[in-house]
C-alpha cells in the first residue's frame, strides 16, 4: 500500500452533462469526507476553465441535503466546459493552482477529451516532482469510452429515448393510415449506442414494434434502400417511426448532415439536421406526412425519467475513485466491470488514462442484425439491465425539485491567469 498523502483534494466536471453526473460528483465528495488524509474538498467552477481561473468552492461546506440531493438533479452542478488545454503553459498554470491550494487529489469527472487532459495534468506534475493523484471518473451519454463495459449516463438516457419512442409511436397510431412516417434524431457524433438504444422500446416478441427502423454511424448510409426500407413498413403498417444517430455517415465515410454554423470548441465538425435530410428525402421519394423530432440536449437532461441503476453506479464510480486513489492509484480511470452471472451486477475497476483517451467505443457489428436496421438479443441483453429501476426525485407544486449548490468560494492564491 502506497504511504498517506495528505492534502486537499480537487473535482471537475467537464463536457456535455447527463442526468447522472450529479451522482458521480455526489460519490466523491461523500467518500472523500471519510478520509482524514483529505483536508479539504474543493470544486471547480466550469471545469477546467474554472481551475484556470482560480474559481474553486468549498464542498464541505455544502449541506448533507444538497449532497445527497445531487443523485437526482441533471445537469453540471459545478458547472462544465469544453475547453481544451493545448499549450504547455495552460498546464503550468494548472500545477500551479493546485500548489497554491495544496491539490493532492484531483478528481476529473468526464469523457474522452476528459481523460487525455487528466493525463497530461499527471504528467506535468510529475515532471515538476509533485505528489499528485488523479483520478478519472467515466461519463458521456454516448456511451464511446473504452475500457469500461459502459459509461454512466448512457442508461439514463436510453430509458428516455426509449420512451419517448413508446410514445411518439402511440401518438403516431393513432393518426397514421400507412401514410405517416415519424423521424426521431438522437446524439451520438461517432457511435450508434443511443440510436441502438431506441431499440429496447420494443415489447419482447414484438419484434414489428416501434422503432421499426434504427440507423447507426457504425452502418454506410444508402439512400436508394433507405427509401425501400420507408416504403415497406409503410405497408404493413399504419405508420413508421425510424431513429437516426446524428452522425450517420455515407458511402464514403462523410457525415450525411453538418450544421453550417462551424466547428465546436474542440474543432470538430457541428453535427445536425439528419432528421430533416432523411425528411427532405421521404417527401421527395415517398410523399407521406412526416413529421421530425430531433431530441437534443432533453436526452441527457430528463432526470425525472433516470435509470436508478445508471444512478447508483454513476455514485459507485465516485465512491470507487477516491478510494483507490488514497490507496495510492494514479493517472487511472474508474470503469464499471460487469459480472459474468445470469444475474446482472456490476463492480468498478480500473484502466490507465493513457488507454482511454485513444480510441472510440464503437457499437459492434455484430450486435445489428442483416438488415442493418435493427438490433439483435446481444444487444438487447448488454443494453435492457441499465435501464432498470426509478431514481426518486422529489416533486414541488407538481414539477421536479431539483438541488442547486451554495458553491462558497475559495479565497484565491494566485494573480489572475493571462494566457
């Protein structure tokens, strides 16, 4: 066992939020309270720009009912950010707040981009020769992290996807004379996991369900069999729901929508509007009513609709991450291990930042039946345990109550940041 590091320790929430990251930051700062080589548990204010910027918090100073109120609140109670530290400085600046606020705990909670600048943060400080240890918490909805069976948020927001699909196609019955056609775009820039989610509205040995067409990122889109397959469902049924990963890409690996406003603030292309192309498309071709309803952000939002287990492993992974890095771990992310029982469980453990900051986790392909527009029972099975059960969410003149942090700040060290 490593020697006791004592020092203060840090967390960061950083990327698109979900309706469980609340839960992660809730594990940390609720395990971290039980260590005494912990002085003190700080958050950063947006991220990393907050660490830049010197904007820390005091958690323990939050009360037990906001703590514990974070497990069903959505969003980024800390607040978020999609910065990306590129020059070496950033990272100087960086060390330089942790030193000045005795940092020997760092605590990042989020994806891929995420976990390459918890790397480097490691790296700085040891080239610097400065106890530090840092540990990555998983999260991303789009459930593309390797090294972990899958990440939290993403059963959270396939429950929601998956009813609103139950839904809209209850809607669409009721309307639909084999001339309807009801286009659901949901996220997901390189993998298909949430579009492949939508799949698990359909009723065991329905298979002729909603959703009756699923497409993928990880499936070449065709647009002559695209409409074949519209014209099909439409006569056999009153209606035909299809879902779409807003990174579908063509015949020749180009994203078949981009949104013409840019790039994001990590340079990559802004993904939208497939639902409306595949719209374009049908009324061209096929002349039914359509009718578009592109999710958004509302998919890593609904709180009230989250998956109780993707909430509780959301809390066990911050648990998990201060644990092992008082025990000494570092540069290390936690990852969720599932059992090889008949009975599902799930355990954490642990895979280096290096690893997981390299590659994508795609949906495999062997999980999407022949017709590349549907879902078969291996993924049924990986995908149908972590939506199970309700988190509880308390309700306040009949809409959701949800916490929102004090965030006491921390008195500052350092002149402010000019880089």
């Amino acid at each position: 066992m490593a020697a006791e590091l004592a020092g203060n320790c840090l967390i960061s929430q950083t990327g698109g939020p979900s309706a469980v990251i609340n839960a992660s930051l809730a594990g940390v700062v609720t395990e971290a309270l039980n260590h005494g080589c912990i002085e003190e548990v700080y958050g950063a204010l947006n991220g990393v720009q907050g660490i830049l910027g010197e904007e820390l918090v005091d958690l323990a100073a939050e009360s037990q009912q906001a703590v514990r109120g974070l497990r069903h609140t959505p969003g980024a109670a800390l607040g978020s950010c999609r910065l990306k530290l590129k020059k070496q400085q950033d990272f100087d600046r960086v060390l330089a707040v942790f030193q000045a606020h005795n940092i020997r705990y760092f605590f990042c909670i989020g994806g891929t981009e995420s976990m390459e600048m918890a790397a480097k943060i490691g790296e700085t400080a040891r080239a610097a020769n400065y106890d530090l240890r840092v540990i990555g918490v998983p999260k991303t909805i789009d459930n593309d992290l390797p090294a972990t069976d899958h990440c939290p948020g993403y059963g959270s927001a396939v429950k929601y996807i998956g009813t609103t699909v139950k839904e809209l196609a209850i809607d669409a019955d009721a309307l639909g004379s084999g001339d309807l056609v009801t286009i659901v775009e949901v996220m997901g820039r390189n993998a298909g996991w949430l579009a492949a989610g939508a799949a698990l509205a359909k009723r065991r040995d329905h298979p002729n369900d909603p959703p009756h067409l699923v497409y993928v990122p990880e499936v070449l889109f065709d647009p002559a069999k695209f409409l074949e397959d519209v014209r099909r469902i439409l006569k056999r049924e009153k209606h035909c729901i299809l879902v779409v990963g807003e990174g579908l890409v063509d015949k020749d690996g180009n994203y078949v929508a981009v949104e013409t406003s840019g790039t994001d603030a990590l340079g990559q292309a802004q993904l939208g509007g497939v639902g409306e192309y595949l719209k374009d498309l049908v009324e061209a071709q096929v002349g039914a009513k359509m009718r578009v309803a592109r999710l958004g952000v509302a998919q890593r939002a609904a709180a009230h609709l989250g998956s109780k287990t993707d909430s509780d492993e959301a809390f066990l992974a911050g648990q998990a991450a201060v644990k092992v890095a008082v025990n000494g771990e570092t540069d290390k992310m936690i990852t969720l291990v599932r059992g090889d029982g008949d009975a599902y469980t799930c355990e954490t453990g642990l895979a280096a930042l290096a690893d997981v900051s390299v590659n994508t986790k795609r949906l495999p392909k062997e999980w999407i039946n022949e017709d590349g527009v549907s879902m078969n029972f291996q993924f049924y099975r990986y995908a149908t345990p972590l939506i199970q059960g309700e988190v509880a969410v308390p309700f306040e003149n009949g809409l959701p109550l949800y916490t929102r942090l004090a965030k006491e700040g921390v008195d500052k060290a350092l002149p402010a940041y000019e880089g």
